[in-house]
C-alpha cells in the first residue's frame, strides 16, 4: 500500500486502532478517510484501504463511525457490506451515506425504505437520484414527509401508477400534494385526478404548466366538489350539527341547488330541510312545517323564497314525495338499502333535473348496489 502509506504515517494507523480517546481515533479516520478518497490506489492499495474502512466502521466509538461515514458519505470506495450495516447504525452514521452514497443497489434503497423507519426514508428521498424500483418502494411504504421530499425530487423517476398510489395514499396531505403537481413533467391521468384534491393556485399551475384544458380542470373540480360534499352530508346525516355544516357551505358559497337535490334524493332530509332554510333566511321548524306538513303549496312557497330555480321544483317535489312513501326496515344496512330504493323511486318519476345531476344520482345508485353485491357474496363465502 505504497501510495496510500506515503501520504499516512504509521502513526496514523496506530492512532486509529489503539488511540486513547475517540476523539483521538475520530481524527485519525477522519485523515485516513480523505486520503483514501483522494489519492489514486492501486489494485493491492484497494483491498488493503477496505480492510481500514471496516476496521472503523467496528470502533465502538460512534465519534469514529460518524467520521467515516460523513467523509466517504460520496465515495465509491466503501465497501458494500460496510455501507450495509453503516446503515443500521444511529442516525448521525446512517444519513449521511444513505443521501448520498452511491454502493448502494436499488435493491438495497428499496429495502431500507420499507424497513428503516421515516427518518431513513427521508434521507433516502432526498438522493440526487432515485430510480423507479426506490420511488415504488417510497410511494408504498414511505411517510408524509419522505413522499413529500422524493415527490419535489425532479430526478426522483416515478412510474405513473406510483403516482396514482402517492395520491391514492396522501389525498387530504396538502404538502404531498403541492410536490405532485410542482413536478416538471406529469401523465394527465395524474393531472386530472390532482385537480380534484388542491385548491385554485395549484389548479392553475396544473392547466399553466401540464397536459390539462381550463375546461376539464373546471369541470373535473366542480364535480369533485359536489361529491366530496354529499361525501360529508352522509357523515353530517349523523352528527348533531346539521345547521353549523349548512352554514358552512353557504358561505363558502357551496349550498346550490344542484347539492340540495342530490341530497333530497338520497334521503338526507334533515340536510335539505336545514339547506332550504338557510336560503329562505327561515327559522327551520316553520321551514319543516312548509316542506311536509303545509301541504302542495308550503314546498313551493318556501322554494321560492330560498331563491332555488323553478324548474327543479318538480325534482325536488318527487325527492320529498318519495321519501314521504319509504321507511326505514330496521334490517342490517337499513340505511343503504333505504337509500337505494330512494333513489331507485325518484329516478323513475318524470322531473326537470339537470342531466348531470341524474348521471350522478345513477351512479350513486349503482355504488349502492356494488356494496349490495358485496355484502351478498361476503355473506356466501363464510
């Protein structure tokens, strides 16, 4: 090891293996880690520079581990099984060779994500490179923040369905999402499923800067929105604060005519009742008097009062007639069947509704059914 011995003195060495101190010993790997990583080292050189490597990465010490790994963080010349178990040690050790250097495998990368814990798998996210069989790996089993860090990570190649799963996984994790859409380039499939879970600024970054119309971006967000809602307005069917979640949509200038239908169809008459007389500006129990007790005309006087348009009248007349005419069975998922026959009833009366609120109406039917279905075949296998 003629090279590497001219620039070390035997000392050096010595100091390495017996010094007093750690700090003694630190200072020692730490001259011998850059020589190595500086000088040119002949085949016999190699062999003999792995065997100091592994002799620090043994120190007990982990001022001396630490010294190795910051120094030869970039190195190829850390031997793979050093690397290896350097990145099982403590976190001072293990990061800084797991952001950077380059032993090793994709296969390595992928397993210390799936095992190593959120900390490791951020350092990780954060390489100048990630390949595809790191970003699956991340995009399966990674944390918020590591997901986040590999996402704004333009040379992070992502698969597009390891996109989907990221906002499969992270759809209510705004920082996830904000990384997604900044990214350089996006399939439109990834595109299009973002519009519906961000805000406006990153709706217009999206149309700005990838494959996507202001015309689908609009008409994708209006339609999540309205279901999102109605996602709610089941959950609210079942909490005690009715009025304070209608209020809330008014202001968000969210209560339409569109929302109160679908609604009313499904048999979310509290919600429709409390919507309708937020609009009338209408105490609720005179607003309950109008929509089932006033008779023909109480519906239409408090409808027009709220302001809805008229040729939904007939709509909502049938979404009220019908649920006048249902009852709940008390049998298992009474709610769901409950709501399937409504909506089964209300679909096959002549009405004036929007075609893309009956669209959406048959395919809240046909979720209903699905789970149905599911519930039947369940009850077969066991």
């Amino acid at each position: 090891m003629a090279t590497t011995r001219s620039a070390l003195t035997e000392e050096d060495i010595r100091t390495l293996v017996k010094g007093a101190t750690p700090a003694e010993r630190a200072a020692a790997a730490d001259k011998l880690c850059r020589t190595i990583d500086t000088v040119t080292l002949s085949e016999e050189d190699l062999v003999a520079a792995a065997d100091i490597v592994r002799v620090m990465a043994a120190d007990a010490a982990e001022l001396v581990r630490k010294a190795l790994a910051v120094t030869l963080k970039a190195s190829p010349l850390v031997p793979r099984d050093v690397a290896l178990r350097l990145a099982r040690d403590v976190e001072s050790v293990s990061l800084p060779l797991l952001n950077c250097s380059p032993v090793f495998t994709d296969e390595d990368l992928a397993r210390i994500v799936r095992l190593g814990g959120p900390v490791r798998q951020l350092a990780i996210a954060r390489r100048p490179r990630l390949s595809p069989t790191v970003t699956d790996a991340l995009a399966e089993h990674g944390g918020e923040r590591a997901v986040a860090a590999a996402c704004a990570n333009d040379n992070a190649d992502f698969t597009e369905d390891a996109l989907q799963q990221v906002l499969a996984r992270f759809e209510r994790h705004e920082k996830v999402l904000a990384a997604v859409a900044y990214r350089a380039v996006l399939p439109l499939s990834v595109s299009e499923k973002l519009v519906t879970l961000v805000g406006d600024q990153l709706c217009d970054h999206l149309i700005a800067h990838h494959e996507l119309t202001p015309q689908t971006a609009l008409a994708i967000a209006a339609g999540a929105a309205e279901r999102a809602t109605v996602d709610l307005v089941d959950a609210a069917g079942r909490a005690a604060d009715v009025r304070g979640f209608v209020g809330h949509l008014a202001a968000e200038k969210r209560l339409t005519a569109s929302l109160l239908l679908r609604a009313a169809a499904q048999g979310h008459m509290t919600f429709f009742e409390w919507g309708v007389a937020e609009l009338a500006g209408v105490p609720h129990h005179r607003t309950w008097l109008m929509i089932h007790d006033a008779g023909p005309l109480g519906l239409r006087a408090i409808y027009e009062r709220a302001g809805l348009p008229a040729r939904l009248l007939p709509a909502f007349r049938a979404a009220v007639d019908t649920y006048h005419s249902m009852e709940f069975d008390g049998g298992a998922r009474d709610l769901e069947r409950f709501q399937a026959r409504m909506l089964q009833r209300f679909l096959t009366q002549p009405q004036a509704a929007a075609r893309e609120d009956v669209d959406y109406l048959i395919d809240k039917m046909d979720q209903l059914s699905g789970e149905a279905r599911a519930d039947v075949d369940a009850a077969e296998s066991a």
